[in-house]
C-alpha cells in the first residue's frame, strides 16, 4: 500500500449486508460526537462500523460501480452484519496505517487495507488474526528480457513498487533501488509507459491485472516470493472488544465457509493454506 501526500480524505459508499438497517435494540449511546456502544463494542460513529482504507487495491478494496467493494470490505462486512450496523469507509492515506493516527483520532474504528502484520507496525496499532497469507509476485514487460528479479538487476532493467509497502521494503532488502510508485495502479501505468520492466508487488494484486487481456498480452510473471506475509485488519491499542469481534468473526466465517466464499469471489481458487488462522500475537 501506499502514502499520498496532501490527499483529503473521502468517505465512501459501501456495498454492505446491512445496508439501510438501523442500530439494534441493546445498544447505548454517549454525548460525544455520535460515539455509541453495540454489544459492549465501542463505535466512533452511531449505526456504523467505520472503516479506514486506501484506494484502489484490487482485489481487497476498490470502486466498482460507485461503491467500494472488495475482500477486505466483504470480510469487514460481515463484522457489521454481527453487529447490526452498516459499515462506512473513509479513504485515508496509507502513512496513517502505520502510525493508528485515524485510529487514534477517533475517525475509525478498524483499518483494513491489505495490510502485512509486522512487528514495526504492532508499536502502533493491534493487529487481527491473520486473514489472508501473501506473497510478493515479479511482474515484467514480456518485451523487456526479464525471466526473474535477479535478471533485474543483472540486465540493469528498472524495479517499481508501491511505496511504503513490503514489497518496496523487499526491494531494498536485496539491494534494488526500486522506483517508488504512490498506488499500485500507478505502479501499473509505470510498467505500461517503460518507467519502469518490472514491478514487485502483492500477488493477488498482478492476478486482477492479468484478468485483463490487454495486460496478460503484456506482462508475465516471473517470480513468486514467498517472504511468509500475513494480512491483519488493525484497531487502536487496548481496544480488546472490537479486536475480539473481529477475530470471532473470521473464524466463523472460516468454519462455516463463508470465508471460501468471499476468497473464492474476490481472490480465486481457494486452496487449505488460506484457511491458516494462526494468532497474530498483537
């Protein structure tokens, strides 16, 4: 994921379960800001879970058709579903991922943005359990002579990547100064105008592109690095009942297959390895 620097900040519609449904009955409501409790689950605004993310990142989060959609957005919809709101989502710039800075404002409640779990990142924020496992995928110009990242290097080609991301961070890790791309549609747009040969980015991600026959024409991967990646949906530190709610709800979701469901719908083939839901230790 990325940072846009001076990016306002937009509150998007959400396909969502619970559209148009009202707040249950059982909750209670504080003096500030809209601030309301639902099933002994604090919410920063009434009737809704709110939900921080940066746009695009196809497959997890995206526009489609006016409204954001995706897989992070399917599973955080199903938290909503549970308790009886409806989810709003703000598009933040990715820098307040790392830092919890609209987690600790009060303008979210949860992050979900394709987000690795780290421990860097653990400083700032509490992490879910894991809900999807990642790898990294070398994307290149079919034209460019490209046949793996060390080709990169060897035949002096260029590396994209999404900036502030693991990808990026991979990048440097084995000595590539990667060109630095602000959302992974520009990282895109830089490997189809030869800004760049090749880009290192989330493998779901390269999968959408190449349903795109323009794209699979163009592009091949060349390499699948499994750097051991796990995604996690964040709240504010200490915030234990919202944590709690969305980590009952991911294993529900997986034993009652409503998991494979949305995996299948939004990612692909589901395969035993995306059901691993081991604790984040957050």
């Amino acid at each position: 994921m990325k940072t846009v620097l001076g990016r306002r900040t937009r509150i998007l519609a959400a396909t969502t379960a619970t559209a148009g449904l009202l707040l249950v009955a059982g909750c209670s409501s504080d003096n500030g800001g809209g601030k309301t409790t639902v099933k002994g689950v604090p919410l920063v605004r009434a009737g809704h879970i709110t939900t921080c993310t940066h746009l695009p990142y196809p497959p997890f989060q995206s526009e489609i058709n006016g409204k954001v959609q995706g897989f992070d957005v399917s599973l955080i919809d199903l938290v909503a579903k549970d308790l009886g709101v409806q989810q709003a989502i703000v598009d933040t710039p990715f820098e307040n991922f790392k830092t919890g800075a609209f987690l600790n404002s009060g303008q979210c409640d949860v992050a979900a943005a394709g987000m690795t779990i780290t421990e860097e990142r653990k400083k700032n924020v509490d992490f879910s359990d894991p809900y999807f496992e990642a790898t990294q995928a070398v994307l290149v110009n079919k034209k460019s002579g490209v046949d793996s990242l060390a080709d990169v290097k060897a035949k002096g080609k260029k590396l994209g990547a999404q900036a502030q991301t693991t990808g990026e961070e991979y990048a440097k890790s084995k000595g590539f100064d990667a060109v630095s791309f602000e959302s992974s549609d520009a990282v895109l747009n830089g490997l189809r105008t030869g800004q760049v040969q090749a880009v290192i980015i989330d493998y779901p991600v390269v999968q959408g592109w190449l349903k795109d026959k323009a794209n699979a024409d163009a592009f091949k991967v060349v390499d699948n690095l499994n750097t051991g990646e796990e995604y996690g949906f964040t709240v504010k530190k200490g915030n234990t009942k919202l944590l709690a709610e969305i980590n009952k709800t991911i294993k529900q979701a997986k034993a009652d297959g409503t998991y494979k469901k949305i995996y299948e719908k939004w990612i692909g083939p589901y395969t035993a390895s995306a059901a691993t839901a081991s604790p984040s230790a957050s």
